[in-house]
C-alpha cells in the first residue's frame, strides 16, 4: 500500500541514506555530500523516526543493513540513481549543449570539416555535433539546431537565409592540362568524373559539353560516383576531370590541388542555392553565434567566389610552373 506524497520523507534524509548505503561509510558518504560526519548521521537517524524502523545495524567501526534497510535502499539507490542522470542532462551548468548542424555529405566534408577549427578557434566554449545526411531531416523532431541545405527558393522553408548560390567550374589536378591547350584535346585524353546523381542533371558532364559547344568529343572514358565528395577526391588524386562546385571547391582552386578549365563555366544561381534554416524550437544561445559565423564564412566566400568567376579570357591557358604531383592510378 502506497503512501500520501505529503507523508514522504524529505529527499535530504534519503540522498543520505543511499550515500552510506552506497559506501557503507558514514565518513565516506560524508565527504560525498560535502557535509560532516555528524550531519549525515543525523539525517540517518532522523530518516529511521520518520519510518519508525532501524535501517543499520551498527557495529564496531562497522554498518549492515537490516531486513528493512536493504529492501529500502534497493529502490531508494536506482530512484536516486535516475534522479542524478535526468538532472545532469537538464542542468547546463554541468553539461553544454553542442549545436547540431545537417547538412548533406558533400557540403559537409568539402565546406563546413575543412572550416570547423576557424569555429572552434573562434569560440573554443561552443560544441558542435554534425549530422551529414542526404536525407531531408525534420529539424524538430530530431533535436537539430540549424541546417544548410542545396535547394530551389520554392522549396526553402520560410525563414530561410540564403548563402550563396550554385557556379560549376570543370576542374582537375594541374598536372592534367599543362601541355594540352585546347579544350577537345583535354576531353578527348582524359577521363570525365561525373557525378550520378538524377535529381542534380546540371552538374552531369552531359550539361557541361553542350554548354561549350563540344557535345559531340567522346572522352576517353568516364567514371560515375554517387557522391560528390568521391568526384572531387578522384579529381585532387590526379584520375580525371570533374564538375567543380566552386561554392565547395574554392579553397582547393586557392592553394592549386585543383585548377579550372577556362572555357567550361556554368552558373546555375537562378534556381538552387545553399540556404541556412533554423529550426522552429526554441534556440539555445550558442545557436545563434553559430548561425553568425556562418554567414560570416559564406559572405568571405561570396568575395573569393566573384573574384574566381570573373570573366575568363577565351586564350587564357593556365600558366605553366611547378605542378604538384598526383597519385597515378595503379596499373593492372
């Protein structure tokens, strides 16, 4: 038979308890609670009048339970037990929360890990927890902060900030062009890197040869890969020529793992863009700066973006100097 809640012994005199039944040790259990010895005796004693029964046997500088002492301490320890775990996850004093981020494969490997330490290095208190998915995640019930999506303006939810917009450079490892000058002799002696994704045609080769005139130059083979990471991976090793995001690549274009081929640039900025999405919940304060830093990082990205893709010269050939080294693929 249960008892009334307002005849249930204060939460001080069972934390007490449970802290010398778990050491069997009023000085131990004392110095556990930060109290003295006398006051957690006290609150031993004063719990065993409350329930009218002896809950220690004490002995010579030694305790046991009795019979109602260990079926007391049973539940009391897990309900404690439970009591500390569920307070530690509310409590943000003790444990910060991190600010969850989604964002697909690609856009999370090739623009956000390679930033992530500048964050980190800017606000070193903040957590950051990452949930790369292709999927389209629902922001609210699966406890994520923020996300930064590819998509159409009709299909950003309201609210959505846009980052920066899609531009697609054919791009490759410099030592692929630095003796071919034309471009159907670049097609025709090398292996095109596609990316085979059917909702995204205008990052497929196919797109990209019409767009320069050149439809109809076979390559020398082509390789497909179902995820933009692995196009532009294969293109850093030096395997062939890829569709270059420039929104994902510019850093790669900056520091000369990757060069871009001058008469293949597309821009695809009237219908998708990248978009930063909060979600509806309430956002905790380090959200926010996290939302700021990005939009600081993708107005930096925006500048290094229109100096990249300002006009190219028909005869601009990339200039010839030190190339690095790519890793040829292994022979059979």
């Amino acid at each position: 038979m249960s008892v009334s809640i307002v005849r249930l012994p204060s939460l001080d005199l069972v934390r007490g308890f449970v802290a010398v039944g778990r050491r069997m040790s009023i000085t131990l259990a004392a110095q556990d609670l930060c109290l003295t010895q006398s006051a957690v005796s006290r609150q031993v004693h004063a719990l065993e009048e409350v329930l009218g029964v002896k809950l220690f046997a004490r002995g010579y500088r030694s305790l046991q339970f009795t019979g109602e002492g260990e079926r007391l301490f049973r539940i009391a320890d897990v309900s404690v037990q439970q009591l500390q775990d569920v307070i530690g996850t509310l409590d943000t004093r003790q444990q910060r929360r991190p600010v969850t981020i989604t964002l697909s494969t690609g856009v999370a490997a090739l623009w956000l890990l390679p930033r992530l330490s500048m964050l980190q290095d800017q606000h070193r208190a903040i957590d950051v927890r990452i949930a790369a998915s292709n999927r389209v995640l629902d922001l609210k019930a699966e406890g994520i902060d923020l996300a930064v999506r590819y998509c159409s303006e009709a299909s950003a939810p309201p609210g959505a900030e846009r980052l920066f917009g899609e531009h697609l450079l054919a791009v490759c490892h410099p030592s692929l062009t630095v003796t071919q000058r034309e471009s159907s002799e670049i097609i025709r002696k090398n292996v095109l890197l596609d990316f085979d994704e059917p909702r995204r045609p205008w990052m497929h080769w196919s797109q990209m040869l019409a767009a320069a005139g050149l439809s109809s130059i076979r390559p020398r083979a082509i390789m497909r890969f179902n995820q933009y990471e692995q196009v532009i991976q294969a293109a850093v090793a030096g395997q062939g020529v890829a569709v270059g995001r420039v929104a994902l690549i510019e850093p790669m274009l900056a520091d000369g793992r990757l060069v871009a081929l001058p008469h293949f640039k597309v821009n695809h900025e009237l219908d998708h863009a990248y978009w930063l999405i909060r979600s509806p919940s309430e956002p905790h304060r380090d959200v926010e700066t996290v939302a700021l830093w990005i939009k600081r990082e993708s107005e930096l990205l925006l500048g290094a973006m229109e100096t990249r893709l300002a006009p190219l010269s028909e005869n601009e050939i990339p200039k010839k100097g030190p190339v690095p080294k790519a890793n040829p693929p292994r022979k059979r």
